[in-house]
C-alpha cells in the first residue's frame, strides 16, 4: 500500500517521535484524515464528483465550513503534503500536479483574508518544496506577488519615518479611506506583516479620537464598547513589539510624511489644531474675525466722514 510506503518519510516530518502511535495507528491516521481532507480538496476541482455537490451544498449554507478549516489549518492538525498528494493521486487518477494545487488555492481562496498571490504563479512552485497545508496557505495564498514584493523592495529603500496619529493627519488634510483590496487588517500576509500593522496602529493610534476617527471610516471595528480600551489595548501591544527590517508599510508612511511636509498643509494643520479643535474654539474665533470686520469698518466710516 501506497501509505505504507509513505510512514517513514511522514513520520520524519514531525518534530517529535510518535511514541503514542504504533505502526499501524500512524497509518491509519495518515489514511483516515488524509481521505477527508482530499474529499474536502476534490469539492473544488474542476472534476468535482456528483456525490460531492451535496457536501458543497451543505457546507455552504451553516458555519461548518468556518469551523472545519480553522481546523485543518492548526499547526497541530498538519499532515505531510506528499500524504495528501499521493492520496489525491490515488482518488483522482488523472491528477497532476498543477490540477492538485489549483484545487487546494481555489478551497483556501475563500476562507483566507486579503488579495491572494496571482494564481498563475501556481506553477512555480515545486510540490516537494511545500510541508503542509499552513505551508500552502503562506506561500500560495496569503504571500504577495513575485512582482510586488520586488516593486515594495524598491520603494522601501531610503530612511524611514513612522507617522503621526489620526487626528493630526485629518488635521494635515489626510483622509482615512478602507482598503478596497483585502477583507481586514490591511490584507496582512504573514506574521511579520502583522506585527508591522500592529506598530502601524500604534504610531495612528494615541487617544480616544484617533479611535473614533478609524471607527468613523469602517478602519477599526470596535467590540469594546469604549475607544479609551482599544487605544489602550493598541498601545500596550506595541510596547514591545519590533517592525521587520523592511517595514511593510514604509510606502505608505513616506506618501504621508511628504504630504504633511508640504508648507501649505503644515499651516493647515497648524490652524485646525490651535483654532479650531472644538466647536467652542471656532466660535471665538469667528466671532474675534467679526468683531475685527465691524472695528475695521467703523474706522472706515471715521475716515470718509471726516474727509466730508
């Protein structure tokens, strides 16, 4: 048997030895889990068996799905690629390759956030290069382009300086839009990324109005109830934390930073900030404009009654 074969080269893919499981326990559950999840990988090939619509079907229409691949993609879950390869083989005899992986990227595509990698680039990894699932998942789906990774190296050369909080960029004339590409989080692709968006935050992040500004544009979803909490919990997860030696979001910070550089936008910001940072401070200074308007104009008439 085929995964009988496969038990040495599988059993070296963990990180332990499997006291727990003899020989025959191991490849039972090699075979067991590895036929589900093959089953699950075939409802999105294009040869998509008939008995299977109706496990698509019901699926599609509960939260099982959100459950079953929060679960397949667990560290502890993995099961070694070439298993489920073989395995695949074996149900879909006509398999290769490219066909395997373009089902496995189209069953993730839907479950993973963000802009996935182009699905042409499929074809330019090697199956023995990928470990598991999760390996899938990094490499094939939640990674950027071979293109835009090079595009970002290039603009990420030079100095980097982080940028101000919310409220000092409105101020700045910035204007906080939600991302059209990505489902949340800035479409972050790996972990460094993630910590990169968390620095990311803290630097926007120093009051409750930065809070409210990023709830008001759909940017923060707060389940807190209280924007004092989420600048607390931002600003204490950045405490510690250290951004990737190439800062994900450095093009970004730059675009800003020569935004808020240019002098008419820092006298912009100069006057929003010291005049009129609330309603009450408007008025006065509405009210200062008028009173020098009436006292301009009484000299005015002083003068031209005079020259009478």
């Amino acid at each position: 048997m085929k995964i009988r074969e496969l038990e040495n080269e599988a059993g070296k893919c963990y990180a332990e030895p499997l006291h727990d499981l003899d020989s025959d326990d191991f490849v039972k559950l090699l075979l067991v889990d590895g036929v589900f999840i093959v089953q699950i990988i075939r409802t999105h090939s294009e040869n998509r068996p008939y008995y299977l619509r109706d496990m698509v079907a019901y699926c599609s229409t509960n939260s099982f799905y959100c459950s079953l691949f929060r679960d397949m993609l667990l560290l502890e879950n993995q099961l070694p690629f070439s298993v489920i390869w073989e395995l695949f083989r074996m149900i879909e005899n006509s398999a290769d390759q490219n066909m395997f992986m373009e089902a496995i990227f189209d069953m993730l595509r839907d479950v993973i956030p963000g802009k996935e990698r182009p699905r042409d680039e499929l074809k330019s990894f090697r199956l023995e290069e990928i470990k598991h699932l999760l390996d899938f998942t990094y490499r094939c789906c939640c990674h950027p382009s071979t293109s835009e990774m090079k595009h970002r190296e290039k603009k990420q050369r030079g100095e980097l300086n982080f940028i101000r909080c919310a409220t000092e960029l409105r101020e700045a004339g910035i204007k906080f839009e939600l991302a059209e590409e990505g489902n949340s989080m800035l479409d972050i692709r790996d972990i460094l990324h993630a910590s990169d968006y968390v620095v990311l935050m803290n630097h926007l992040i120093d009051s409750p109005k930065d809070v409210k500004i990023l709830c008001q544009n759909g940017i923060v979803k707060s389940m807190l109830g209280d924007d004092q909490a989420v600048a607390t919990m931002i600003n204490g997860l950045g405490v510690f934390l250290l951004h990737s030696p190439k800062f994900y979001y450095s093009e970004v910070c730059n675009k800003i930073n020569r935004h808020c550089s240019r002098r008419w936008n820092k006298r912009m910001a100069n006057l929003k900030h010291n005049y009129f940072y609330s309603p009450w401070a408007l008025l006065s200074v509405l009210a200062a404009t008028l009173l020098l308007l009436l006292t301009l104009l009484q000299a005015v008439f002083s003068v031209l009654s005079y020259a009478k």
